[in-house]
C-alpha cells in the first residue's frame, strides 16, 4: 500500500536552501573521497625526490605510505556502520571530516617516516568512513524525489575530486619545472640545493592545499541535522521529526514520521535483528552483487591504465595521454547527465543501460584486440634460453628486432615486444616497441620485481594469513618468462577505435552503474541493517576492485588484452540481468516502502 508520505508530491512548499545546503555538503564528502584517491600521485614523485634524501626513507618506507590510505580504507570500511549506529550519521560525517582535516598538516608538516605513515593512514580511514557514511545518511534524509540527485551529487564530486588532485599536482609539476628552468646558470651544488627546497616545498604544498575543503566540510557538518532514522531508533521522535521539517514539505513530515515508526514497532522485544536473518537475505545479496558487479566491470583498471591500453591499441604517447584526459573529463560531464535523469528515469533504467551499453562497448574493444592479438608470434621459448644468472639483458638494436620476429613479420612496420615474467609469486610486464627510443633496452632483474613487504602483506602475515607474495621467497626464486608476444605495432586507427570504446564505455558507466551503485548500496538495505549492510557490502566492492587490479597485467601479459575485455563484458552481461530481472525499481519510494517490497 502507497503511503501518503509518498502520495503528496515534492511542492513548492518543500524546504529548498536546506536540502541545498544538506546536498553541497554531501557534495563535499565525495570531493573529500576523491582526494583521498588521488592526491598522492602528484605528489608522489617530489617526496620520493626528497625526503628518501632527507630522511634516508627506503623505497620499503615509501610503499607503506602509499599503501597505508587503502589499509585504513579497508579496515573503516568495516567498522564504519558500527560507528555511524553508536554516534550517529551526522557524528560519523564529522568523524570522517575531522580526520581528514588533522591528517593534512601531519602530512605537510612532517619531518619523518611516522608522521607521514600516519597521516596517510588517517586520510585512508577519513575515506572509509566517507564512503559508508555520506550515501547511508543521504539515504536516510531526503525525500524520495531526491535520493537520486543526491547520489549524484556525492558522485560528481568525487570525480572532480580526482580531477582536482590531477590539477594540484600538474600545476605544482609546472611550478618545479620553471624553477628547474631558472636554475641552470647557478654552480651544480647551488642548483642542487635549490632545486631540493622546491621539491620539498611542492609536494608540502600540494598537501596544504586540500585543508579548506576538509575545514568546510567540518564546519558545515556542524549545521546539519541528524538521519531521522537514526533517531527513532533511539526513540527521539521530537527531535526526528525536527529533521524531517527541514528536508519535507510539511503535509509529508507526519505521514513519513510514522511510517519510518511503524517498522520499528516490530522489535518491540528490544531484539535487534540480525545482517543475515530470512527476511533481510535478498536485499542484502542483491546490494552486495550490484556493488560487485560496478567493479567487476573494470572500470577502476580501464582509468588507471588507461594509456597502457591506448599505447598497445597504437596511439603514441602523447595522444595516449590526450585521450586519457578526454576520458576524465567525459566522466564528470556524464556524471552531470546522470544527475539530471536518475530521479527522472529511475535506477533500474539507468543500470539497464548503462550496464548493456558497457558490455556492448566492451566486447567491441576485445574484438578489436583479437584480431591484433592474432598476428603474434610466441617468442617465450627463445627469451628463457637467454637468460643468464636469473637476469635477461637484451639490447633492443634493430637486428635484435629483425631476430626476434623473423622476417615473416618484420616489413618495415614498429613491432612491439610484451614480456610477462616472475620471480617466485612476484610477477611483472614489460612492454616495448621498436620506433620508441626509450624501449633501447630489454632488461628484467629480480630487485626491480621482487617489491619489499607493504604494509597490507605485513597486516595480513601478522594475522598467519598469505594472500601477497613472500619477498623472502622470491628472493631465491629463478627468473621464468611465462609469455613473449611479439608483433606489429597497430596502426593509430586502431587506437583511435579502442579509444572511442573506452570512451564509450566510461559514458555509460558514468550514466548508470556510476550513480546507481550509491543508491543500491543505500536504497536496497533495510532500515535496521543498513548501516553494517552497507559497510559489508563496500568492503566486498574495494576486495573486488582490489583484485581485479592486482591480476590486470599479469593477464594481459599472458593472454592479451583482449581476454581482459572479454572477462569484463561477461560479468557486466550479468550485472545486466541482475538489473532486468531481480532489481526493484526504487524511484520514489521511501525506504520502508522498499523494505516492505522484500517481505
């Protein structure tokens, strides 16, 4: 039965600078999650630069603390449901935001490996929190009109996070570069100092940069009013219903007030109902496999690896690159698409499309690969011969070229050579081509694939668990080249094709899974599991994203990069009968209507 919460239509009578306010700092929260992401790779190069300098940091020490973001990711994915029931939603977001906020002037203040590993693993927990959190508490507090625009809105300010980290850490890469320029006529150890005091001042700064939208986001939380949800629960109701005057017409606050009461009635034996109890099991697998499905169509390798994959489609580098910026940018303004449809279209059309435009865009990429993939000569056999004391050293010359690939292939055209090897369970990818001047040499040696210990592989060894490679192993391991494919360069048309699927396929991802996957993983959930629902539910989505990630080059080493394209499309045509068959359509219905669905 149809509640009168949802039988009056948002009006002109609704609150609109409140649940404006409620959105821009939602908003924020994703901008948050998106630097947490990103910042790291432009500063990256001038730490390295100069505190392995300063303070003799192993390349060991700086692995952790790139690592340490997604360790406290993981870990306050888990426990962030349980937080956000004991303090609140609003007391979770502030958590989240006070976290972020301390961890930048650790970071850009630090003058050590502690400090540093610390505040990176306090960004890593801010982003855990904020990924949990912000969607449970959109969810929770708007009306059903507008939990669409509000998914999208976390969205799209995630993905101009990531585009504003891009930007900090290209402008600072401008600012050393011109600083290099001046610097040229000064005595070598004169510039080598100055140039140090960049360095250290660039990547300092690129971290100082991202406190205002931590300070803001703290501070505006401050202004928000708790989930109502959350306060029924603990048998607020004044102060619930305060929170609905603020985000509901007010002919909708009474009806949705007892509507959000009734289902809490039905404990009324002080029992809390378990994650896992019969009548909670298919929302909650069917939010699980969602979230496992948006990974799992590899949209997380697709935009890291972007320029790898155009690189081996045919486009030179600096199309390569071009293009991949082109993809960045196509997301954000899809995702403005998406913002404008979800609550319009609903989310099961939306995932129907947007996953049946993936697989489609998909396969086409795997087709396009194959066929390259096909005129490849295994030259694996050859390679291992040459290998001399667990290293192969290969001067790319052009008669090395014309030996490998024999004359069958060799007519003129770039060749390109793609070497999987490993060291124990450490695994690596070289790719080169001919007409690159860079690619001069093949030289594979254990201390540039045999990586120290990071601090996941520590955390998981020190609970007797072995999901990473042992570096003590490896390090007795022989060198086995487990495939060499060698074959022409595709010709740019066939990059320029590649690139138009990926674009393709980043549009519609943008459209549908991009958006809805928020939505799902709140919607979906009942009320009295969502939010440890919703952590467990997160925690498999960063496992799968994680995985597929760690297996992306040692697959398209060894089988090409069409049976990558091949794996993806299969699992985005089941992510497209999921969406057809078994999900609900969830646009505008309240949360118990939903719940109600699943009894």
């Amino acid at each position: 039965m149809t509640s009168s919460a949802h039988a009056v239509p948002a009006s002109d009578a609704a609150p609109r600078w409140p649940v404006r306010y409620l959105l821009f700092i939602a908003g924020l929260g994703g901008l948050l999650y998106g630097i947490d992401i990103g910042i790291i790779a432009g500063a990256l190069p001038y730490l390295e630069a100069t505190a392995s300098h300063a303070w003799q940091l192993s390349s060991q020490q700086l692995g952790f603390v790139v690592a340490a973001v997604l360790l406290g990711s993981v870990l306050s994915s888990l426990f962030a449901g349980m937080v956000a029931d004991l303090i609140g939603r609003r007391g979770a977001m502030l958590l989240a935001g006070v976290l972020f906020t301390a961890s930048i002037p650790i970071m850009a203040l630090a003058s050590g490996y502690t400090p540093l590993l610390l505040g990176r693993l306090l960004q890593g927990i801010s982003g855990g929190l904020i990924g949990v959190v912000v969607p449970l508490y959109l969810a929770e507090v708007l009306a059903p009109e507008r939990r669409g625009r509000g998914a999208a809105m976390f969205q799209l300010l995630l993905t101009i996070g990531l585009v504003l980290a891009a930007l900090i850490g290209l402008y600072q890469a401008h600012a050393v570069d011109a600083a290099t320029e001046s610097m040229r006529n000064l005595p070598l150890v004169q510039q080598a100092q100055e140039l140090f005091a960049v360095k250290d001042h660039a990547w300092r700064t690129i971290f100082w940069s991202c406190l205002l939208p931590g300070v803001v986001f703290c501070v505006g939380v401050l202004w928000l009013s708790e989930s109502p949800r959350w306060l029924v629960q603990r048998r607020r109701t004044d102060a619930a219903r305060h929170s609905l005057q603020r985000t509901l017409p007010a002919a909708q606050v009474e009806p949705t007030l007892a509507q959000i009461q009734a289902p809490a009635r039905t404990g009324a034996d002080g029992k809390r109902d378990r994650l896992l109890s019969r009548r909670y099991v298919v929302p909650f697998l069917l939010a699980c496999v969602v979230l496992a499905c948006t990974q799992a169509t590899g949209i997380n390798s697709v935009l890291a690896y972007a320029v790898n994959i155009l690189n081996q489609a045919g486009l030179p580098g600096a199309a390569a690159n071009g293009a991949d910026v082109a993809i960045k940018l196509l997301n954000a303004l899809m995702t403005v698409v998406a913002l404008l449809l979800v609550d319009r279209k609903g989310r099961k059309f939306l995932l129907m499309l947007g996953s049946g435009g993936i697989c489609l865009s998909l396969l086409a990429a795997a087709m396009l690969f194959y066929k390259t993939e096909q005129g490849r000569l295994d030259v694996q056999p050859r390679l291992q011969q040459m290998v001399q004391a667990d290293t192969l050293q290969l001067d790319m010359d052009q008669a090395q070229w014309r030996q490998l690939s024999s004359t069958r292939l060799h007519n003129g055209q770039p060749l390109q050579l793609t070497v999987s090897y490993s060291f124990g369970g450490f695994s690596d990818v070289r790719s080169l081509r001919s007409d690159n001047p860079s690619d001069h040499q093949l030289r594979i040696q254990r201390d540039a694939t045999v990586r120290s210990d990071s601090v996941i592989g520590s955390f998981f060894r020190g609970l007797h668990l072995n999901p990473f490679p042992d570096p003590s192993t490896a390090a007795t391991a022989p060198l086995h080249i487990e495939q060499a494919w060698i074959g022409p360069v595709p010709p740019p048309t066939h990059g320029w094709l590649v690139a138009t699927c990926i674009l393709v396929f980043v549009a519609f991802f943008a459209v549908g899974p991009g958006i809805c996957v928020w939505l799902a993983l709140s919607e979906l959930m009942p009320n009295r599991i969502r939010s440890n629902g919703m952590s467990i539910a997160l925690l498999i989505n960063q496992f799968v994203s994680t995985s597929i990630a760690a297996v992306f080059l040692p697959t398209v080493g060894r089988h090409g990069y069409s049976s990558m394209f091949l794996f993806w499309a299969g699992c985005t045509f089941v992510f497209f009968l999921v969406a057809t068959f078994w999900l609900p359509e969830t646009k505008g219905k309240t949360l118990e209507e939903i719940e109600a669905h699943f009894r």
